[in-house]
C-alpha cells in the first residue's frame, strides 16, 4: 500500500506547477551563471597570476568546470530551500485548502500511512531536485570547460586532485540532500498544522533565515546557541571539500541533521494522526 | 703621491679583478647549463603553505634551449620559475651587475657568494647566489625584494649521463604572507585563525627520470593544454 | 435486522463548544438513513466522526459491528462518503481523480469500471476534463462516483443536495433512490431539508444542538401525525369549546397557536370537523393539510430552542 501511496503523491506533486519553478528558476538561471562565471573564469587565475605571478609558474587548469560547478553549488545552495518549501508547505496544506483531506482521509488508511508516503514522496521530490541541481551545475561546466583539479578557495586553499573530485562533489550532493531534507520535514511539519501552504512556507524560510542569522551574529551569547541550531550543519557539504576529508566531523552533521528529520517527522505524526479535519 | 696612484691602482685592479671572477663565475654557470640542449623530467612536487592545503602532484617538464619549456601536468601546482633553469632569471638578462661577497664551505666543497644586482631600475630583488667551485652549479639561491620579500631556494644535485649536473631535489621556502590566493566569499560562520600567515611556505620538488638531449619536437611546445609555458 | 451503522453516546467538543452530545444512532442495512437537523446542530461534526476526519472525545463507532479508530480505519473499505462539498484535485481529470481515490481503497479500478461508474452519474462524457472546470453540480455528481465506485455497502452522504438547482436536487434524489432500490445499498444521508428525507428515507434521526431529538421510521413518524390539519377560525375560544365537546384532548389532538387550530388525531375527519364548526356557528377561514414532517421538524427544533 505504501508504494501505491507514495506513488499517488508524487503523482500529485509532478502535477503540480509550483513543483517545477524551481527546475524552471534553476534550468534558466544556473547556465546563464556558469556561462558567466566561465567568460569571466579566469578572472581568478588571473588574480593569482598578479598575485605570485613574479616567482611561480602556475600550472594546470584552475578554472575549469568542477570549479565552476563549485562556483554554482555555494552560490546557488542557499536558494534551494526557498524551492523544497515550496513542495514542502504544500504536501499537507495544500490538502486542507483543496478540501481534499476529506477525500484522502475518509480512505480507510492509518493516518500515520499517509504521513509517511507523503514525506517519502517529498524526499523523492528533494533527491530529485538536488539531482537535477548537480547535474545541471556540473554537466554543463565540465563540458565546456573541461576538469582538472579543484581549488577551493575558501577560509583555506584547498586543491582537490582530480581522482577525488567526483567522490567529493557525490559527498557534497549527498550531504545536500540531507540538508534539504531536513527543510523539507521542517515545511512538512508546518504544513500539518496548517490549511494554507503560504503559512508553511514563509513559516520554514523565516525559521532557516533567523537561525542562519542567529548563527553568524559574533556575540558570545548566540555563539551558545548556534551549535543547537540546524542551519549550522546545513553548511555540511562544504566539509566534503575539505582536505584531508574530517569524516567524524561530517558524520555528526550528518547524523544531527537526521535526528532533526526524525524529530519533524514524528512531530508530524503525532500531531496528524489524531487532526480534527475541519475544512 | 706615487703610493696613492698605487693603492687605487691596485684597489681598481682588485675591484675589476673581481668583478671578473664574479663575471667568470657566471659565465661558467650558463657555460655548464648550455650543455643541454634539452631535457624532460618529471617531477614531484609538494607545496607546504600554512593556509593552503595542495597534495603531492606530478608534472613533467620539457626544456629547450635557448628559453622554451612546458610544464605537462593534469594538476593544479605552483612551482618556482628558478625550477626550470635551476637558475635566477636575472641570470639571462643584458644589464646586470655581480660582484662576490664570499666564500662558504657547504657540503666540505667550497662554494662562492655572488651577488646579481639588476641594472634595470625597476627590477628591484636582488639575488645572491651560492656557486658550487667545482661544477659551477647553484646550490643555493636567495631572492629579496619588496614584492616578492624573501625567497630561499636549495638545489640537490646529481650527474645524469655521467655529464650533465641536474637538480634530483629543488626546496623554495617563501614568506606565506607574499602567496596571497584570491579567496571567494565567506561561507562559514567559522573564523580562521590567519596567524599561520606569517609563517613561512615551503614548495619541494623532486625531480626523476631525466631525459637530456635526446631532442624534442618544437610541436611539444605549441599544445597548451595541459601546461603552462 | 443486520445493524450496519452505529453510535453510542457519541460526544465531540471544540474547545468549550459542545458538538455532538452523547448521541447514539443505529442503522439497518437496507436503510436509507435521513440525518436531520438545523444548521449547526452537529450533523457535520457527527459524519466527519463516523468517517474519521475528527475522532470523538467520547463514545464509540461501530460500523458493520467493527470499532471505528485511529488505529483500526480498515472497515471503511466498506463505506463510500461524501463530507460536504466534494472537493478533489483541481489539476486532474475526473477520471485520474477517480482512480487515485479508488486507489486508495487498496483497489485498483480499470478504465471500464471509472466510465461505467462516470457513466451512471452522467460524467462520462468529462471523463478526460481537468475537474477545476466543473460546475458544483458536476463535482457533486463526480462526489457521489467516487464514493461508488469501490462498490460500498454502505454510503455516507453529506448533505449532497446542498447547492444545487432543483433540477439538480431532484437527480441527486432520483440517484439516491435507484442505491437503494437498485443496488441495495445501505444509504446514510444528512440534510436539513425535510422534504428531500421525506422524500428519500425509511428511517430516520433529528438532532439539535447535538442532541438527538427523535428517531425511527419515516413512516412511524408521519402516522403519528398522519392526521394533522390546520384550521384557521374567526372563534378560537368557541372552537377550542367545540373540540373539548367532541372529547378531543387539548395538548394531544389538538394544539392551538393563536388563531390556528393544529388537529392531531384520527378520532375525527377534517371534513367532519369543518361541518361541525359551520353549524356551531364559527367560520371557518381556512383549512388545510400540514406539511407534517416539515412542521414536526420545526417544532421539535425550535421547542428546544
């Protein structure tokens, strides 16, 4: 029953217009920004050159497509939450505005079934979108600018040797999917209390955005606070670019960010399974 | 009278006999590297840089006299200039002046001191050299400018082909706060601690497989891909 | 007789609200079950219980003698609803929503089974049209097809009336009526218009306030009243005199309200009753036949008011 059940939702969500602005927003702005980050590319190399140009020959190709599609991934990562709520608020939701809870649930299903194909489905759409999100960063990238190593030019310079990259960005989509999920649950969470997906979702991105800020402000106080919010390891998929890979680090991320997905989800249930449906 | 026309005299003639030592000196240097024509090697190469964290790479390297090379790697890397010619760059330049500051015995061999001090005057490092007396290579190597601050580069050297002395290991240490890697905006809350910015970085290169003389096609030379040259 | 539906002192309150109070029914199977009420007297709250949108704060559901809980929802595999309006997925067809709901119900139906059943609510030929463009009438009918089409023994409507035109009521009606008839279904129906129960059901239930007020056969409930006329005199008290003389009992075969006499008894004809006041003198101004259930309604409901 329950692949029935999940098949049914995720048969509603692809037939959904909202479920495809994300692949819309992204299939027309992420090449628009590798094309620009790629006539512009050497933009970095260049500022190396003029940087230590004088003593050191610099070789190998720097800017070339898994650099770009790194580009892509820490500019573009922080908008794909914006794009999962829009699923997300609207799985239980868009049920109670439809007035369809009250076909759903006159069904003789354990309610708790419904929780979970809905949010398996969900997870299906976030694997989904954060697969299409790597392809269409990397594809593109790699063929038109072909691979070589990775420079991560972050807090640290780091040079990923090729051989590793793919390994790497497969950790880093992965760690991803997790982060979204846990956004997901969240927006799901939301939504079951709720008959109206706008709630949920501005809901979910105000409590992303508040604790992102929460966990940047420089003050001692918030410094407490920050390890116990779950934005803090939404950042996990920048470890998987670090060098050597922290694998316990990681590992607790990733382990923290799936506690919260359990925490959401039995929240969910819990609250679900005896809603009064009053729409 | 007689004995000042003398002493400058004789000051002169130490001062010019010198400057022909020195002359000499790096005469015979490129004399020594002139013997090859060309060579291919490949090379390891291992950057230590308190911010950067760059693994063991390889490359190879392809020489032809008088100044084409290419540097072949699937790696990103950064290696010295010196690493090509074993040499400073202002040793091919026109306009330069030497002059012998010393003499140090490294390794039990006796090693000259030169200074090479450029007479361009917007070229502003100056280079010491430290000359091995008896094949007239450069085991030593030092760089001071104000862009650059202080580069020190060590040569090991070994005969190839019972003829050629060529480097088998290259060590530049560099002031870390020169290498400055354009970074991307923050992402992490995390700050660094950038202290370790003043320390120093350190680029090795080992050097295998020579191939010298046997010629290269001048096509080698022309794709890009891959290399810098 | 087989029970198929039944409720003991079901109660369900919102907040400080009581709902539904302590409200036990029974259903037969064969029944079609009116469910009346005024607006607001709990009917809705009761139906989304017995289909388990709300679950009651006490009392218990049984349905073809099986308990009715969060945990144990397996026998509405039996049941077809309705709850309100129906509402289904806008963006589907009429026929991808049949499916998906049937789905549902662990049954997977096939195309011939989804136009058979759109055939009979008279949607067949919308078969492939996206639901966000039909009309109340046909979503209501779309509504009643979906509750079908797992072939129920047991069919819970909501009001199914509820907006549409007369044309519209009278299908639903007619519908309703060929269930029962036709394909012996076990029907659970609630409305708050008398004539259309009137019309349709055997048995029968009218709560207020959440509160049943009476229940039983349509019939047994209309012969009770079967002999009910409205007279309306120029001589109430001369009249009340007249109907005392012809050992009529006031309170139990007749009621007066104002200047209307309701007669409810078979102990004398209207005809009789109407001679009788003409020779006694009394005109009579009118007299006619009352609209019984309408009127029982009425009284009962606005009696508890």
């Amino acid at each position: 029953m329950i692949f029935t059940l999940v098949s049914i939702e995720l048969y509603k969500i692809f037939k959904k217009w909202r479920t495809y602005i994300g692949f819309l927003a992204f299939g027309i702005f992420i090449p628009i920004l590798i094309y620009g980050v790629s006539v512009s590319g050497n933009h970095y190399q260049r500022i190396l050159q003029r940087n230590i140009g004088d003593q050191f020959l610099i070789v190998g190709n720097l800017v070339n497509g898994w650099y770009v599609a790194f580009i892509t991934i820490q500019a573009m990562i922080i908008h794909i939450p914006f794009f999962i709520t829009l699923v997300g608020g609207d799985l239980f939701a868009g049920e109670g505005s439809a007035g369809t809870y009250r076909m759903l649930l006159t069904r003789p299903l354990k309610r708790e079934l419904i929780v979970v194909s809905k949010f398996i489905a969900g997870f299906i759409y976030t694997f989904i979108f954060v697969l299409f999100f790597a392809l269409i960063s990397t594809l593109p990238s790699i063929y038109f600018l072909g691979v070589g190593d990775l420079i991560v030019p972050l807090e640290k310079i780091v040079v990923i040797p090729s051989k590793e990259i793919l390994t790497r960005f497969l950790l880093a989509y992965f760690s991803s999917f997790i982060s979204m999920c846990v956004v997901l649950s969240l927006a799901g969470l939301f939504s079951s209390l709720v008959n109206n997906a706008i709630g949920p979702i501005v809901g979910t991105m105000a409590v992303i955005v508040i604790f992102l800020i929460i966990g940047e402000l420089p003050f001692e106080f918030f410094e407490r606070i920050a390890p116990f919010l779950f934005t803090k390891y939404m950042t996990v998929w920048l470890d998987a670019f670090d060098y050597p890979i922290d694998w316990t680090k990681i590992f607790n991320s990733l382990l923290i960010l799936l506690g919260h997905i359990v925490l959401f989800f039995a929240i969910t249930i819990f609250y679900f399974r005896k809603k009064d449906i009053l729409t | 009278m007689k004995k000042t026309f003398l002493l400058i005299l004789i000051l002169i003639n130490v001062l010019f006999s010198q400057d022909k030592n020195a002359q000499r000196i790096v005469e015979n240097i490129k004399a020594n590297f002139d013997l090859i024509n060309d060579y291919i090697v490949e090379i390891k190469g291992k950057v230590d840089f308190p911010d950067a964290v760059i693994p063991e790479l390889k490359a190879k390297i392809f020489f032809k006299k008088p100044d084409k090379f290419k540097v072949e790697s699937d790696n990103f890397m950064i290696i010295p200039k010196q690493s090509i010619r074993f040499s400073p760059e202002i040793l091919y330049e026109k306009d330069f002046s030497t002059l012998i500051i010393g003499e140090v015995d490294i390794d039990k061999v006796k090693h000259f001191i030169v200074k090479l001090i450029s007479n361009n005057p917007e070229v502003e490092e100056v280079v010491t050299i430290w000359v091995n007396s008896k094949n007239y290579t450069i085991r030593k190597m030092n760089v001071i400018g104000s862009r650059v601050g202080k580069v020190e580069i060590d040569f090991y050297y070994k005969l190839i082909d019972e003829k050629y002395w060529l480097p088998e290991k290259m060590v530049a240490i560099f002031e870390a706060s020169r290498i400055r890697f354009p970074r991307i905006r923050k992402i992490e809350k995390e700050q660094k601690d950038n202290s370790d910015l003043y320390g120093e970085g350190k680029i090795t290169i080992e050097y295998f497989n020579y191939v010298v003389n046997k010629g290269i096609d001048d096509k080698i030379f022309e794709d890009k891909k891959k290399s810098v040259k | 007789m087989e029970v198929v539906l039944e409720t003991k002192n079901l109660s369900k309150k919102f907040k400080k609200i009581t709902a539904v109070d302590n409200l036990s029914l029974c259903v037969y199977r064969g029944d079609v079950f009116g469910f009346l009420g005024p607006n607001g007297a709990g009917k809705s709250t009761t139906i989304r219980m017995l289909t388990s949108l709300i679950y009651p704060d006490e009392g218990e559901i049984f349905i073809f003698n099986k308990k009715l809980s969060p945990s144990s929802k397996s026998v509405l595999k039996k049941v077809g609803a309705i709850v309100e309006s129906p509402d289904f997925y806008l963006y589907l067809t009429a026929y991808k929503n049949l499916e998906i709901l049937a789905r549902l119900y662990g049954f997977t139906p096939t195309k011939n089974q989804i136009m058979e059943i759109l055939d009979f609510v008279g949607l067949a030929n919308r078969w492939n049209s996206k639901v966000k463009t039909f009309s109340h009438g046909m979503k209501q009918r779309l509504g009643i097809a979906q509750a079908l089409l797992h072939n129920p023994e047991l069919i819970i409507l909501d009001e199914p009336t509820t907006g549409l035109d007369p044309q519209g009521m009278k299908e639903i009606r007619e519908l309703v009526i060929s269930l029962s008839k036709d394909k012996g279904k076990t029907i659970f129906i609630s409305s708050h218009l008398l004539h259309e129960v009137e019309l349709i059901a055997n048995r029968m239930i009218i709560i207020n306030k959440g509160q049943k007020v009476v229940e039983g056969y349509v019939k047994d409930l209309l012969d009770k009243d079967k002999a009910q006329y409205v007279f309306q005199v120029s001589n109430i008290d001369e009249a009340k005199n007249v109907l005392v003389s012809m050992n009529l009992i006031p309170g139990e075969d007749f009621r007066i309200n104002q200047n209307e006499i309701t007669i409810s008894t078979k102990k004398v004809s209207a005809t009789d009753l109407n001679k009788t006041f003409v020779q006694k003198g009394i005109d009579v101004f009118a007299f006619y036949p009352r609209r019984t259930l309408e009127e029982y309604f009425l009284e009962i409901t606005h009696g508890q008011k």
